[in-house]
C-alpha cells in the first residue's frame, strides 16, 4: 500500500544506472516521508552530474548520504544509529569516506551536527540541494561544509529527478514544498520552510517524460497538496499581492488535478497529503468527473476532539470534517478515505480520546497511520505546553485505535469481495512468484495469478477472498482503460 511513511523502504539505499566515466561511489538511503525519498531523487540527479556512481555498499562509498526525517524523535534515533554504524565503517574499512547528512535534521540540528557528530563533514537542508557540487568542493579540501538556507522559490522544478529503485510503473512528481498550516506539534514548518507551489508546465512535462518511459501511475506529492497555488510563482501567503492578472490566470490544485489527468488521460494519477481544511469539493468533483483520477483521498485528522483539534491548531472543527467526509461519500460513494491520528497530545484526556474512537467509528477509515505524540523542539506545543500524558496512557490509547483500524480495513477490503476490480500490476507478490501484486483504485491490495499478463498492465480482477489489507483474485481481462 502506498503510505505516506512506509516502513518497509525506511533507510533504503537507492541505485541508480552507472555512468562509465563517473569514478567516485555515493550511498544514499532515506528516512521519513515519501518527499524525503523524492528528494533522494533529485540529489542523486544532482549528483550523477559531478562524478558520482550509486553504490549500495556501503564499505566502498567515497561519500554517504543520509536523507533524514525530524517529524518524531524515533525518526531522529534512527539516523543517529546509522551514523554510528557509517562511523565503524569508516574507522573500519575506508577512512577516507565522507558523510553528510540531508533533510530535516540538517535543517532543525544546522552547525549542532558539526558539533554532535564528529563523522559528519556535510549538513545540507531541503532547499540547497543544488548548492551540493560548490560543498563538496569545500569538503574535498577538508573542510566541513553546510548550507541550511531556506528559499522562498526552489522547487527544484528544473531538476529532472533520476528514478531509483523503481519498478517502473508508479512515481512520485512533487508539486509543492514546505507547509504554511502551523500545526502546533509539527516540525515541518520549521524543517522545509514556507509553502510554495511549483510551476505546472514542469509538472506536466514531467508527467509527460514519466509516461513515455513506460509509467503508468503518480502520485503528486506535497505537505498539503490542496493548498497547491501557481500565480507565477512566489510564497502561497503572497498571492494577496498578485496582479489581477495573476490572480486571474491562477491555477489551484482542482485545475493542476485536471490538467494532469487530461494531459494523459490513461495515466493513473494519485496525490497526497490532503488537509481537511483545504479540501475543497472541487477537488472532489474533479475526482469524480476522471476516471484515470484514483479515489483515494489520505485525510489525516488527528484528534477527534474539537478542544485537541484547536490546541493543535487544525483549523475545522470534528462537524465540519465529518461534513467533508459526507460530501466526499456523496460525490465519490466509493472513495477509500484513510487517516492519521496522534494520541496522548498535551492534556489528552480521556474523553478527548473517546471523542477520536467515536470518529473513526464513524468515518470507518480503509487504512491509517497512528502515532503517540512527539514533542518537538521548537514548535509551539513544544514551547507552551507540557508533554503531560504518561508514556503508559499514550502506548494503551495507541494500541486501541491500531486494532480499530484493524478491523475497520478488515470492513472495507471486504466490502470488495466478490467484485471486479481494476488493478495496476506493480510487481510480483512478496509471497508467491506465481502472483502479481497491484492496487485497486481505492489503493487496496489486490494479488492474483500472472497468466499472461505483465508489470505495468490494468487489469481486471474478479476478487474471491481477502484477509485484513489485501484482496485476492483471479483476472477476467485486460481493463480498456490501458
Ligand atoms: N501534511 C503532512 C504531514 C506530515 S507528518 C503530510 O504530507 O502528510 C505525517 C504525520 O505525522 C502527521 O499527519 C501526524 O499524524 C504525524 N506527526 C506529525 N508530528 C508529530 C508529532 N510531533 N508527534 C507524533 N506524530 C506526529
Ligand atoms: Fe505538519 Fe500540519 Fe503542515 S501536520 S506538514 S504543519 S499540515
């Protein structure tokens, strides 16, 4: 399933075709969200360019990078341990080698990482990507080197991003970076800077590049894709200053949707992250009116608290959600809608708990992703509010809405049985070299015999059984949507 962190390719090293005349070896792997594995992408892009071939051992890497997540502390001890294991490599076999490290630690530790961590000669945040060929000059001659400045324009939309490890049908093309929502207990903010939207003509021949090398699904990636605002470029909470002219000819995320999806009308198209309070039925009016547009729509909540949901400043009230979530149903009734979910916020009580049960009762999500809360230094919960919820309430409220969701998905993937559904053939099975593995437009699971089909086909599935998260056919033919 496609997930906005997915724990099976956590601290995957990416490999990348040689270039002969490169001489010099990169390890990169990447921690964290699928933004973090889209820039990996676009720093090996970067990087082919100045000499570099991948390498995914480690011992023979004349530089490692390390793409790092900041969003909760595990996310941080992670990394630190990688570095651990990158410095007995050093001491061990290749003292010569040279590590930096990338992303939102970089950009929240900055010259901290210097001093913490004498393996690191590198710090690089999430906006200097293309300063790296000038820091590593710094680094070749010994010296340490950082650049965590935040832009208020990149957007690396001129960056060609070179695919790594990729199966060659799904990709992911980044629309907008940063996050101006404020969250009181999010780092993002603070660790990618302020929102800013990327140019559409670059996304689309974008697109255009990724369907002619064979792909058939993206997915258009941002902290907050609704928020998507392209005036001709400039910070999203500049638009008030526009020309008329700008504003006029804007193109918000329900315009960039369908633009993608009839510029390439068999391409399957996906997006995430969508945040309730920008949302807009457009949207899911334009969902509705493409077919090749999956319906699937991630919604992180949070809280079901209306207290919670304002003490993190979310800004829509649990109504006004569930409002959302019905208008949703009544454009799309299929649409799979799935979660986020922090529990043990500051002065979570346990009726404020309740409140989040009852929600997804209500909502009953396809899938989701939970968490206990994080304090983070620096954001606004973390300065004014103390992490008063015992790590024990926390765990116990954690466990409860896992095995709701459980049985949530456990509902809806049945509620596939015995259907025809269409699937994207992705790769073949973990479990069986005799089955495909795809997904589902509503981006379930689905496994069935090969016979003559192949990676890369849409395909139609008549489902027989199921178990919680996947559903398991037989094909009855090729989709006409190929
Ligand atoms: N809008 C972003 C959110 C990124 S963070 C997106 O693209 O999905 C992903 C999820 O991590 C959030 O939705 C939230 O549920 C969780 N999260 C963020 N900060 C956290 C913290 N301090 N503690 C626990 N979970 C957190
Ligand atoms: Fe974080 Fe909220 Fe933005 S969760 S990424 S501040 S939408």
């Amino acid at each position: 399933m496609e997930k906005v962190i997915d724990e099976s390719k956590q601290g995957q090293s990416l490999v990348l075709k040689h270039k002969k005349e490169n001489t010099r070896k990169l390890f990169i792997e990447s921690y964290g969200c699928a933004m973090n594995f889209s820039d990996s992408e676009i720093v090996a892009s970067i990087l082919t360019n100045e000499g570099f071939n991948t390498t995914q051992k480690l011992e023979e890497a004349d530089l490692i990078l390390v793409n790092t997540c900041s969003i909760r502390d595990k996310a941080e001890q992670t990394v630190r341990k990688r570095l651990e294991k990158y410095n007995a490599v050093k001491r061990d076999h290749n003292p010569k080698m040279k590590v930096g490290v990338l992303g939102c630690m970089a950009e929240r530790l900055k010259t901290k990482f210097l001093e913490e961590e004498k393996i690191v000669d590198l710090v690089v945040g999430p906006d200097a990507y293309k300063d790296l060929p000038n820091l590593l000059a710094e680094v070749d001659e010994g010296r340490d080197a950082i650049n965590v400045i935040l832009s208020k324009e990149e957007t690396y939309g001129d960056v060609s991003p070179v695919r790594l490890n990729t199966n060659g049908v799904t990709a992911f093309v980044s629309i907008t970076r940063g996050c101006d929502n404020m969250c009181t207990f999010c780092v993002v903010p603070f660790t990618r800077g302020r929102e800013r939207s990327r140019d559409p003509q670059s996304i689309i021949e974008e697109i255009n590049d990724l369907w002619s090398k064979g792909y058939k699904e993206i997915t258009l990636l941002g902290q907050n894709v609704d928020s998507y605002l392209w005036y001709g470029g400039g910070l999203k909470k500049d638009f008030v200053k526009a020309s008329d002219i700008q504003k006029a000819t804007a193109v918000n995320f329900a315009n960039l949707l369908e633009l993608c999806a009839k510029t390439q009308p068999k391409m399957r198209i996906r997006f995430s992250t969508s945040n309730p309070q920008d949302l807009t039925l457009d949207v899911v009016e334009t969902m509705a009116k493409y077919h090749n547009i999956c319906n699937h729509i991630h919604l992180p909540v949070q809280s079901g608290s209306d207290r919670i949901l304002k003490a993190m400043n979310r800004l829509h009230t649990r109504e006004e959600y569930i409002e959302l979530i019905n208008n949703i149903r009544e454009i799309i009734p299929d649409c799979a809608i799935s979660q986020d979910m922090i529990v043990g916020f500051p002065t979570e009580t346990e009726d404020d708990f309740r409140d989040t049960v009852s929600l997804m009762k209500y909502v009953k999500y396809h899938f989701g992703y939970m968490f206990t809360y994080s304090e983070r230094p620096g954001t606004m919960a973390g300065r004014n509010m103390e992490d008063d919820i015992p790590e024990a309430t926390k765990k116990r409220r954690l466990a409860e809405i896992v095995a709701l969701q459980q049985e949530h998905s456990g509902i809806r993937t049945k509620e596939h049985l015995n259907t025809v559904v269409e699937v994207l053939i992705e790769k073949e099975s973990k479990k069986s070299d005799t089955h495909w593995s795809g997904r589902t437009s509503q981006n379930i699971v689905c496994v069935f015999p090969k016979e003559n089909y192949n990676i890369g086909n849409l395909v139609n599935v008549k489902t027989t059984n199921c178990t919680t998260a996947t559903l398991i056919g037989e094909a009855v033919g090729l989709s006409k949507n190929n």
